[in-house]
C-alpha cells in the first residue's frame, strides 16, 4: 500500500468531496481507522489529528488517487510535498 497524507485547514473539505465520511470530530476520533473507497477503489483513512489524515491505497491506485485528490484541494491552494518515509 502506499500513504497519501493530507492536512491542513481545508483538508477536510477536500476529503468530504471524494469520500462518504463523518469527518467531525465526535464522529471520528484522533487516531481511529475507516474503511472507505472512492470510485470503486479501497481505501483506508486514518485520522491522525483534527486536520491531519493518511489514506492507504493499493500501490497500483495511488497514482491515481492521488491526482484525484489534488484536483478536489485546487480550489483551496493545494500544495504537493514527495516524501520517501
């Protein structure tokens, strides 16, 4: 699988745009695991803080997903950071 991480102030309106979650927080606490999907692809969400999250896709998904993901934040001033960890 590979690690999307997406954060920041508008994250969570990004997400709501591709995914059928609850994002508030008394829904879905820090730390808590869903099991989600966009498009027919499976995906997990993990909630790592009140604006910070990791979606794991399978590898041969990720590209896409990812592209999918930037187009949903364009509005809102995405900015792409590659990390290798």
């Amino acid at each position: 699988r590979c690690r999307i991480r997406i954060e920041g102030p508008r994250c969570r309106d990004t997400l709501s745009k591709l995914f059928a979650l609850d994002l508030r927080a008394s829904a879905w606490p820090v730390g808590d695991l869903r099991l989600t999907g966009h498009h027919h692809v499976p995906c997990a969400a993990l909630r790592l803080d009140l604006d910070r999250f990791d979606l794991l896709v399978f590898s041969t998904y990720a590209f896409d997903q990812l592209g999918t993901m930037l187009d949903a934040a364009q509005e809102y001033g995405v900015a792409l950071e590659l990390s290798s960890v």
